[in-house]
C-alpha cells in the first residue's frame, strides 16, 4: 500500500498529540488526518479548527466505526489505552497508542492479544523519547566491551522540588487515570531495556509524601496513593542489577544521573543544565570524559514517519511494539505487588 493515501483519526488531544502527532502525521506525503475525538466536542472542534481537520466528533466510536478511516493515534490517558486499541484493532484498523501502554499488565497483554489475531495491522506505542539521542551510542559500547561485564546500573530521577501540596491534582497522581503507572519510573525502565535487556525480579520500597492535592474545581483529592518516592532494585535476565529511585519530593534532586557500571567500564547519562550528556571512563584512566556521539548513532524522535512506513511494509516497528510494552507493564506491576506485598517479585510475571 506503499502509494496508497492512509487516513488517520485521532483520538484524544492531549500534549504530545498537539505537539507531535497532529502536525507530523498530516506532514508525511500521502498521509491525511481526517477525524479528531476529545473530550467533548467542542474541545475536538477547537482542535480540529486549530490543525485543519475535517471532521471532529463527539464521540471516539465515531472513529472507530468510519470504515474510511485506515488507522487511529490514541492520545488518552492510559485508563482508555486497552479499550481503544482492541475495539480498533477489531474495525481493521492500525494502531498507534500513546504511552504507557497501558494502566497494567493484564490490559497490555489483552492488547498484545488483540494484535496478534490481526497481524496484517501494525501495532505500535510511542516510545520513551529521552534518551534516544544516546541509545545507540551506548547499546555499541556495552556490545563492544566497552564496560567488561555489567555490575549494575544506578539512577536517580527527578523533578527537583520540595514537597507541594498546593499544585493542581495531575492526572498520573489519579490512579483511575493512570493505573500502576508511577512518576516517570516506567519511561525510565523501558528506556534502560534498550542498553541492558530484560527483568527478572524485583523488589521495590516506596511511599506518598504529598496524599492530597487540590483538583481542577480546587477541591481536595487524594492522590491516590500513588508514589511519589520510590527506590525499585531489578535483577536482570543478562547479569547484574539496576537501582532506580525515582522522586517528586527531593529538593535540588538531579533530573537524571544514570550511571551504567562494568568491570572494566563506567558510563553516566547526566542531566546538565535541562540536556542530557554522555561520559565514559576505563580501567585506567585519569577520570571520565564526554562521549562524542557519531552523526550516524545520534537517534531522534521519528514515531509517526516508523509508524506510516510500518504500515506500507517500507520498515519494521522498533520503538516501541506491543512485546516490549508488555514487558515494561509487567516492570510497572510488579513493582506494584512488591510495594503491597514487600516481597521480590519474579518476572515475567505469567
């Protein structure tokens, strides 16, 4: 279908479909976004004016019942992920959903399910976009022994901020939004699979500094006990281990500091002044340096220029399909289990 023009409709019009989404899906030759949901329809005729769409609709089974339509870009919060891809997936239509895949496990795997039954459609989650500058550079290096063999992995994640319980209730402090998610630890994860494979274990201690918040109407609501302190240690499936604390509540926390540690090699992802930076040192050397990245390793956002070509059999999906997601919802819940249970937690999970 290489020639063929695809027809897009878009459901939800949250930040990155605004963003990215819209504008570069209707910028690729052949491509035409044709239908826009949100949340209610004059918010879907105010997007659709704004991006030029034709056709904006109250209601997103609108959508997916338009046999016009080839594909859908889901944009919700995670709570409505499963449902969407699988009722769009049933109509014969390509999917890209929004991450987090979804708000736990069992809904990613009925979604990779889903999938499956029709694998003609291409099925694929917007990845973790942070570190895909620097993915390549440090897959090479750890392949190429530049580390020896992997010690483990340790990084510390987060806004910066004192505890605030006066900001607006965000939508990922709402677990009916959300789910399992929590902070940005699963983005985080599912960006170190990418260097160092997959899970084993993990055991996980956490707690929820900040338990209410004012919402949107400035009543108080409980953040639902979702995390905001969390350290998580994994076992992974190729040797060595990760630690990740992730963190809302820490002043003058780092953004980022992920340090990839090896017997003859250390590695840190740093962020410095809002940009991330690689380092490197070796056995032997006087101190780390900074790893000039080749023009030809140096990744960047592309998901809806993968997701198009996908479609017309020009390239594979790499960032991110339904198995990947799956493992790093199955990361993200047990997680969960081992902060209720307080016991390690084995994965895969089923």
């Amino acid at each position: 279908m290489t020639m063929d023009t695809i027809r897009i409709g878009l459901i939800g019009a949250g930040a990155n479909t605004r963003l990215h989404h819209a504008p570069k899906l209707a910028a690729i030759e052949g491509v035409e976004v044709v239908a826009v949901a949100n949340r209610s329809m004059a918010s879907s005729a105010r997007f659709a004016d704004e991006f030029d769409i034709p056709n904006p609709v109250e209601n997103w089974i609108d959508i997916i019942d338009d046999e016009d339509i080839d594909a859908v870009c889901i944009g919700t919060w995670p709570y409505m992920h499963s449902v969407l891809t699988i009722a769009a997936l049933e109509s014969d239509k390509h999917v890209l959903v929004e991450a987090r895949m979804a708000a736990n496990s069992s809904e990613a795997h009925a979604m990779l399910d889903a999938s499956k039954e029709s694998p003609h459609l291409v099925a694929q989650i917007v990845p973790a976009p942070h570190t895909l500058a620097f993915d390549q550079q440090i897959i090479d290096m750890i392949s190429d022994g530049y580390l020896g063999d992997l010690i483990g992995v340790d990084a510390r994640i987060g806004t910066g901020n004192f505890p605030n319980w006066d900001s607006e209730l965000h939508w990922r402090e709402r677990r009916d939004y959300s789910g399992n998610n929590i902070m940005t630890m699963g983005i985080w994860t599912e960006a170190m699979m990418r260097w160092i494979g997959d899970y084993s274990s993990v055991s996980a201690v956490g707690h929820t500094v900040v338990k209410h918040k004012p919402d949107a109407d400035g009543r108080r609501r409980s953040t639902g006990n979702i995390p905001d302190y969390v350290d998580v240690v994994a076992e992974l499936e190729a040797g060595g281990q990760l630690h990740i604390q992730v963190s809302n509540v820490s002043g003058f926390g780092p953004a980022a500091d992920v340090w990839i540690h090896g017997t003859e090699g250390t590695l840190r992802l740093v962020s410095e002044g809002g940009n991330l930076a690689l380092y490197g040192g070796q056995r032997g050397d006087a101190q780390m340096s900074q790893v000039n990245i080749p023009a030809d390793k140096v990744g960047g956002w592309r998901v809806e220029e993968e997701f198009i070509n996908a479609i017309r059999g020009i390239e594979p999906v790499t960032h991110t399909d339904f198995t990947t997601g799956v493992k790093y919802m199955e990361f993200t819940d047990a997680v969960a289990h081992s902060l209720k249970l307080g016991e390690k937690v084995g994965l895969p999970l089923s």
